[in-house]
C-alpha cells in the first residue's frame, strides 16, 4: 500500500490556527487536489471538522472516538490504515502526522513562504527517515496571500 502525508506548512513549522488554516492559497488547495483525488485520505476529527464535509471522489477515513455520521470512523491510525484500500493520503493533523511518519512512503510539503501565527504545527521531518527528494517553485496565484514551494521527502532504505 503506498502511503503519503500532504500538508502545507510555514517557514516557523505553523500548520493550523484556531481549527482552521492560518493561510488562504488556492493554488495549493488545486495541488492538495490533485495528490488526493482517488486516495482514500485519512484525518483526525478536528481536520474532518475543519472541512465540513467529506472530501469527494476520496474514501474519508476519520480517526476519532465519535460517531460522525457520513463518514467511517475509526479509534486508531492503525486501524484505519488496516481498513484503507489502495493508495492513502494522510492528510491531519499534527498527531496524525506525528504517527504516519513511521508509515509514511512519502512525504509532499509546500511550504508556505510566510510566518503566520498558530496553535498547532508540522513534526520535524527526520533526516534519518527521509531525504529531501524534489524542491519545485510553486506558481502564485492571484488570490493566493502567500507565495510557496513545493518539496517532495522520501523514506530512505531501512539500512542493513
């Protein structure tokens, strides 16, 4: 199964504020897309509730306690990985991302090119794990607030 993290993350490791993102790039929205679409995508539940609403043409996954109605839910990663078909997409938040590195294939960042303010932040990517394979500028948009690049890890071979 080939598992990958996408997340957009500032310069200060920011990911998230209050519950939501602490920056508005459609462009980076269009690139989410493309990495995800067809990937069942696995999320914490204040990510799932950040969105509102399942991600179409994606089989949603939710890692909660709770019920939430639309969506199966499950207590663990593990577990939702154990049920995940196919490729997978984790996609938030910080604990989601914090447990998928031990799983992770690879890891697609863009990396915000500001300092926003926030509450919850990107793990450190460890060098021991991954290798930073491929940095692409990104191309701004009109409406984006930041400008961004984006940046491709991937798992090192387990060494002998």
């Amino acid at each position: 199964m080939s598992i990958i993290m996408v997340a957009a993350v500032g310069r200060n490791g920011v990911i998230g504020k209050g519950g939501d993102l602490p920056w508005d790039i459609p462009s980076d929205r269009k690139h989410f897309k493309a990495l995800t679409v067809g990937r069942t995508v696995i999320m914490g539940r204040r990510t799932y509730e950040e969105l509102g609403k399942p991600l179409p043409q994606r089989r949603n996954l939710v890692v909660t306690s709770r019920a939430i109605d639309g969506v199966e839910t499950f207590p663990s990663l593990d577990a939702a990985l154990a049920a995940a078909e196919g490729p997978v997409a984790l996609i938030g938040g910080n604990a989601i991302y914090a447990e998928g590195m031990a799983h992770a294939d690879t890891i697609h960042i863009t990396r915000v090119h500001g300092e926003p303010e926030g509450d919850t932040v990107f793990p450190t990517i460890d060098t021991a794990r991954f290798r930073l394979a491929e940095t692409a500028p990104g191309e701004r948009g009109p409406r984006d607030e930041y400008g961004f690049d984006f940046e491709t890890y991937v798992r090192l071979p387990k060494s002998a």
